[in-house]
C-alpha cells in the first residue's frame, strides 16, 4: 500500500549553486531526505535544511558503491514510507544520469513522480569556459556522445558520423578513454588538429580546463594532471578563442583558476 510520498528527480546542474533551477532550489527546501550523488556539490549540499536527512548514494567511476537497484529499491521504500524524497542528480537526470531506470522503477511501482531538469555539464562547462556549442556556418549540429560504456564494453560507435567536422562533440566519462577516442576519430577522417578544450570541475572554484587538439588531448590532460570529472570539447567552435590567456605550451593552454580566465 503506497503512502503519499512522491520523489523528485531533480537536476542540480554542473556544481555551482546559482546554475540550480528556482524550482530545484524550492524543492530542495521541501525535502524529507535528499538521496544524491558524487556530482552534487557541497556548496549545493549546503542549501539542504537542517531537517532533511541527506543520503549518499555516490559512486566513483569503477567503484559503483551503492549498486543501481539498491538506489532503486531506497527511493521506492522512502516514498512507500511517505516521504518527499529530493533524488538530486549531478546535471541533468535524464542526460547520462541513469535518471530514466529511476523513473521506470519509480512507475512500475506505481510512486508518483516529477523530473526537474538541470543543466548538463556540456551547457555549465561550454558556458563557463566560454566554448561556444554551435557557430553559424561552422559547428551546425552538437553531440553529447559517452566516453564509456556499460561494463567496460568497447567504444562501439558509428564514428563515420561523429568524425563529421561541422559538429561539436561533447564527451562526458571520456577522460579513461580519450586516446582511444581520439584515434578513431581521427582515423575516420576527423582532421588531428582539430581543437578540443577539457574542461575539469566545471563551475566549481576549482574548475581547470586545457585548451588542445585531436592529436595531443590525451597526454595533455595527463600532464596536466586533470582528475575526473571531466568534459571534452571536440569541434571548430571549441577552437574559437573567446578570451585570451598565455600559452604553456604550443598546444596546450592551462588555466586555472576559473576566474583569472574570465577576468583576463
Ligand atoms: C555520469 S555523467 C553525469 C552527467 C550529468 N547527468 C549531466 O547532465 O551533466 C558524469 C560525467 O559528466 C561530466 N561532468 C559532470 N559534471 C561535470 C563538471 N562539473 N565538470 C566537468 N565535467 C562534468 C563528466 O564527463 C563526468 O564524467
């Protein structure tokens, strides 16, 4: 016998806090528990009442701490108990999120249910970073495209299409594979000097981001030492330079932190 509680899949964006939606925020403010994930950030953790029970459910790339059917089977048995459960997810639910297998349990089980989107990494990294996502006449169709698949699977993807250079790719979860990514790109006829930004904790203070190409994007954001998580720019638009920074290396541009390059 269901009780009344409904759950919330809400999107709270890349990391910064003034990225959440209104309503995001309102309903954070209404919650019983908050079940969230490794990508919230503290500083959006901080808006969380006092009264509100907070639930990790993070999970490290190769380390899925709380398995998917647990979290499944927790929100089912937190909204049979009544509750309103806050399912915070880091971007958008629905864009890599897993947020669709929490609303198809969530609806065989018969809880009622509202999506909240929140803005993807692409959107709060491109922005921030000042990485236009489509540029008339030259980036006219945009891809988010996953640089890992189920299971350590490999990259099965029909890279004819993605090599096309009038589009902007964005690669979430490729920071594991992105040799690989890049050679096959490169391979079906994507140019290697094809600019490609990186982009580390987005939006956060902490946010880094290198500017490279196909060839070299890599090894570069290995020297540079990026950690997870990270989204690569893959495109002519990505090359187009919004602001201007010192060099360290012919092909690599490092900046950090996040605010001397947008007050450069
Ligand atoms: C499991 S996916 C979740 C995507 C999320 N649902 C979204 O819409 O942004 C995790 C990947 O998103 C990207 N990502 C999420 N937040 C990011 C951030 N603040 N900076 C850079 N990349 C981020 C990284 O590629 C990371 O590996």
């Amino acid at each position: 016998m269901n009780g009344a509680g409904k759950v919330f899949l809400v999107g709270a964006g890349p990391g910064d806090p003034e990225l959440l939606t209104v309503k995001a925020k309102r309903l954070i403010g209404t919650a019983d528990v908050i079940v969230h994930d490794r990508l919230v950030s503290t500083e959006i953790l901080d808006l969380v009442p006092a009264t509100a029970a907070l639930l990790s459910v993070g999970k490290q790339p190769k380390q899925h701490s709380v398995p998917q059917d647990e979290i499944n089977r927790t929100l089912v048995r937190l909204a049979r108990g009544g509750l309103t459960v806050i399912r915070l997810k880091g971007g958008d639910p629905f864009i890599f999120g897993r947020g669709s297998e929490e609303a198809i349990e969530l609806a065989k089980a018969g809880i009622p249910f509202e999506v909240v989107p929140g803005i993807t990494a692409a959107q709060g990294c491109a922005a921030s970073a000042l990485v236009p996502l489509t540029h008339r006449g030259m980036a006219t169709s945009l891809r988010f495209v996953t640089g890992h698949c189920r299971d350590d699977e490999p990259l099965d993807f029909d890279w004819a299409s993605l090599a096309d250079s009038h589009t902007t790719l964005v690669i979430y979860m490729g920071f594991a594979h992105m040799a690989e990514i890049a050679a096959r790109l490169i391979e079906h006829g994507r140019a290697p000097q094809t600019p490609v930004v990186a982009v580390s904790n987005g939006t956060r203070p902490d946010e880094k981001r290198i500017i490279s190409d196909l060839a070299h994007i890599a090894t570069d954001v290995l020297e540079a030492g990026m950690a997870n998580p990270v989204a690569f720019f893959v495109g002519e638009a990505a090359g187009i330079d919004l602001a201007v920074h010192p060099s360290p290396a012919p092909h690599v541009r490092l900046v950090a932190p996040r605010l001397e390059a947008v007050n450069a």
